[in-house]
C-alpha cells in the first residue's frame, strides 16, 4: 500500500519538476519551435482561425488543432517560449495520465495487489529520452501521442467491457472523439496507427468478426468531430486537401522523393538512445512479457493489445520513405506499459539477473559519457571546446554522475518497485538541467533569439526584411511581423508563395540589390552566416552587421 500511495505522487512530482519548471529557461530554436509559436501568433493577430499562415503566406502542411492548442497558451501566457511548449509538456503529462488510467483499470479490478504497476507505467514513460525531448520542445508530435493514445486506451476498455453495453458504447464513442482530435492535429495518421494496432489485436483475440460492430461508433465520431473545420477549410481554400493529403501523406510516406528520406533501419539504429533509460532492460521485460502471455489474466489481454500497439506502427513508420525521430513517438505509451509489466513479473519471480546486466550495461554506459565529457572538455575535438563556461560541464558531469549513482542504487535494492524506480530517476537531474547546459555550438546554431532581441530598437515602423527560409519564423516571432521577404530559396512557404496575393515576396539576389538601393536606410537582412557569405558579394555594402558566431546567424541592416 505504501508503495501504491507513494509512486503516483513520485511520478507526479517528476513530471512538475522536469516538464513544467524549466520549460521556459532555454532559448527559442529554429525552425520548428519558431514555427509554430509564429503560425499560432499570426493566428491571434489576424483573428483568422481557420487558414493558418506562416509569414503572412498560406501553410498547409497541417491541419489546425495543434494551432489552436498553441494559440490558447500564447494567450493565456503570453508571447514566450513557456507558452509555446506548454502544449506538448501537457500532452506528455496527460499521455501518462492516460497510461496509468488504463494499467490500473486492469489491475485495480483483477490484481489489486498490483495496482502500483499503473504509476510505474507512467513513470517510465515520463523518462523516456524521446519523450522527454520532444515534450519539451515545441511541436505537434507529443499532442498526437496523446490524442492516439486517448484512442487506443479507450478502444481497449471497450474491447474489455461487456458486447453491446453501455459502458462499451461510452468507451468507444471516447474513442472516436480523441481520434477525431488527432486527425486535426496531424491528419490521416490518426486513423492508420489505431487501423495498425486494433486489427491485429482482434485477430490475436479471435475476434475479427466483432470489428465492425466495434469500428463504426468510433468512426462515425471522428468524422463528426473533424468535419466542420474540414468543410470550412474547403470553402476558404478549395486546394488545402490536395496539398495536404497528396504532399503530406503519399509523397511524405510512399514516394521514393519524400522529404527527411532514411533507410528502413533508421529507426532500429535510432532506437537504442531514444528508449533509454529502459534500452538495456528490454530483455529482462521481454522475458516478463512472455511469461505474462501465458497466463489468463486481464493483463496478458493488455500485453497483447501492447504488443501490438508498439510493433506494427513502428513498422509502419520504418517502411515508410520519409522518417524523423519524433513520428514513432505514438510507440512509447505500449513501450513503457510493456517495460513496467514485464520488468515487475520477471523481479517479482525473482529472476533479477537480466535486470542487474541491463542495470550495470546502463551505469557502464553513464560512465563512459562522463568520461568522454572530461576528456573533450579538457582537450578538446578539433580545437572545440563543447563548453565555453566551467559551470556548464559541471552541471552536466553532475547529472551523468547522478545516473550512474541511481543505477548502482537500482542493483542494490531489494524491492521490485524500487529497482525500477532507482533506474527511472537516473535522468532526471540531467534532464532538469538540460536547458542550462545546451552546449555553446548548438545555441549558436539553432537559438538566434539573443542577436534578434539585441537589434529589436534597429527596426522602425517602415523597415522592410529581408530574410532566409530557416531564420524566417524567429524573425516574425521576434520582430511581431507577417511581411518579410525571402531571399533565393523558399523552403517550406513555397506552396503559398505560388498565391498571386504573395507575388514578389520571394527575391533572387538582383532583387534583392535593387529593394536595397531604392529603399537605403530601410532594409534589414537576417539569414544563417553561410549563406549571407555567399550573397554579400552581390549586395551593397551594410551600414551595420552583427552576428552570433561563424556557425550562426547575421543581422545587416543597410
């Protein structure tokens, strides 16, 4: 009993401390962060919450959910870096909410004695690497993962109520409702990752034939919830869906042209740093897993339906063309039931000797980064130091050292729980203070906020910019405008360049010589250092010039 009171106050004091009180100390990044905080600004701005524009030009690429969530954070908080991440820290915390609510229906029916599971589910799902590091970070990855994983738990609860009862129609109207919520966030993914999970599940179960008696509710609500904006969107803008189902989801998944295009492996080799602190426990679960299976409990039913869930969407997203890390982030919720039930069955069987190998392989591996740490801070890579100030490493050499203590403190405890509970704690001094030791190359690369706010009073009322695609979103974010102009490559705008309303927004470097000289004292250029050391041959010479560093950014005002 102590144990269950005591981990779901751990695990909610965890989240608080590592989510919510350093989410607004680390530095807006480019592109994405800048992104869609700017899309969800120009929203309030310009009282349109129906198209979203990005620069003042339209943006297709998703649909609106994730816009609004955004907006409603900007406008309660204000224009900050908390409030464009609180959405997806929110997301992650209700995703563990969600995973703790499902493992504990199960338990707190069938095995009460087990109910402590339920927060260690949630506990490991919380301090996953990925899950930690896209639900810290502005984008709309983590908001999917919880509306998928809405799905899936209440899909599963109506799979386990009784055939044409209330609570089953309840369960599985929930499901669509959440479905429906992240086909507005993400688009057709919301239906192929629970079509992935459920239709095999049924068929493990033998219950097929109950599909669609099961799938039409579920269904018929997402539909209904998704179709308002859906329609207004059309009305307003007659190509959206043709942009967004053919861009977006064929060439993005199927085409062998697709954007951020890797091998099927990628994400196997990926794999092993995303799932961490848990890679080297996977055996020890597995095998708690399959001893699990074999029994008649309510749970094998929940590992199966788990199983599932993790495996056939990650498969999915390997054999599809274009892949980034953040896409398997619906996996982790099944992935982080699967490790806190089969790492309990297999300690609570006193087979502990996979969970030392995995536990030592995880100290081992702290170790080594600890030292790897005091070697490049002390001699360098390339002449680089990955720390300008001593406090820095510090802090970071404090947290590796933490996850080594935390992993010997997991071998030498006695309790199943608190083994588990020694290696979830492992990483959270690191990741409290993550955001004060970002290392110096990576915030001249991707946080130009500190060179934007340092030039802020250069700009007037009738300053025109010029900027490039990938500094873009910051500097409308920064600078609070919607007008800029694009210099050689349009990047993600392109399709809403092609408007004739945005006609003469995108410039080659002839035009943009000529808007300098017929505009002289009224044109700024902000754009990554490389390229502007490509185009200053072909411009007029600055009046003044900044930058945050050779790998950086530039800031030239004419």
């Amino acid at each position: 009993m102590t144990t269950q009171r005591t981990l779901p106050l751990l695990t909610l004091a965890l989240f608080v401390l590592i989510y919510l009180v350093p989410l607004g100390a680390r530095p807006l990044f480019v592109p994405d962060e800048a992104r869609y905080g700017e899309i969800a600004r120009e929203m309030i701005a310009d009282h349109d919450w129906v198209v979203p524009h990005l620069n003042g030009l339209r943006y297709f690429e998703k649909p609106v959910l994730g816009y609004w969530l955004h907006a409603g954070s900007i406008m309660l908080f204000g224009e900050n870096t908390f409030a464009i991440r609180l959405p997806s820290a929110a997301a992650v915390g209700l995703s563990a909410l969600m995973i703790f609510l499902l493992v504990r229906r199960i338990f707190r029916t069938n095995e009460p004695e087990k109910g402590w599971q339920a927060a260690m589910a949630a506990l490991a799902f919380l301090v996953c690497f990925e899950v930690f590091g896209v639900g810290t970070f502005s984008v709309l990855d983590s908001m999917l993962a919880l509306f998928l994983t809405a799905t899936m738990t209440a899909f599963f609860l109506a799979t386990a109520a009784r055939p044409g009862s209330r609570r089953e129609r309840l369960m599985l109207l929930l499901a669509g409702l959440s479905c429906g919520l992240a086909f507005l966030t993400k688009g057709f993914l919301a239906l192929a990752v629970p079509v992935l999970a459920i239709v095999p599940y049924l068929i493990w179960q033998r219950r097929l034939a109950d599909l669609p008696r099961l799938a039409w509710l579920p269904l018929a609500t997402a539909i209904a919830v998704a179709l308002p904006w859906s329609i207004l969107i059309h009305l307003r803008e007659p190509d959206f869906w043709h942009f967004f189902f053919w861009n977006e989801h064929v060439r993005r998944f199927l085409s062998p042209s697709a954007q951020h295009q890797e091998s099927f492996w990628f994400y196997f080799l990926a794999a092993p740093a995303m799932f961490l602190p848990w890679t080297f426990l996977i055996p020890a679960a597995a095998s708690g897993v399959k001893n699990n299976l074999k029994n008649h409990a309510a749970s094998a039913d929940l590992l199966r339906y788990c199983l599932c869930w993790a495996i056939f969407p990650f498969l999915f997203f390997s054999a599809s063309s274009g892949k980034l890390l953040t896409y398997i982030l619906p996996c982790f919720p099944p992935f982080a039931i699967l490790m806190a039930l089969g790492l309990a069955h297999t300690l609570n069987q006193g087979r502990a000797r996979a969970f030392r190998h995995g536990a030592g392989l995880m100290g081992l591996v702290s170790g080594l980064l600890l030292a790897t740490l005091i070697f490049l801070q002390f001699f360098g890579y390339h002449h680089l130091l990955p720390y300008s100030r001593t406090w820095k490493w510090l802090m970071l050499a404090n947290g590796l050292a933490v996850m080594l203590l935390c992993c010997l403190l997991a071998l030498r405890s006695r309790e199943p729980a608190w083994k588990m509970v020694g290696l979830a704690l492992a990483p959270a001094l690191l990741f409290l203070s993550l955001p004060a030791i970002m290392p110096d190359p990576l915030l001249v690369a991707k946080a130009p906020a500190a060179l934007l706010q340092r030039h802020n009073q250069d700009l007037g009322p009738d300053t025109l910019l010029i900027v490039d695609e990938e500094i873009m979103p910051a500097v409308n974010w920064t600078f609070a405008q919607n007008n800029a102009y694009l210099l050689e490559n349009p990047g993600e705008v392109g399709y809403g360049l092609g408007y004739a309303d945005a006609k003469g927004r995108l410039l080659d470097l002839a035009g943009a010589r000529h808007l300098i000289e017929q505009n002289p004292g009224r044109v700024v250029l902000v754009a990554r250092g490389r390229n502007y050391r490509r185009w200053a041959p072909s411009l007029p010479a600055p009046v003044l010039a900044d930058n945050n560093g050779p790998a950086g950014y530039v800031f030239v005002k004419y």
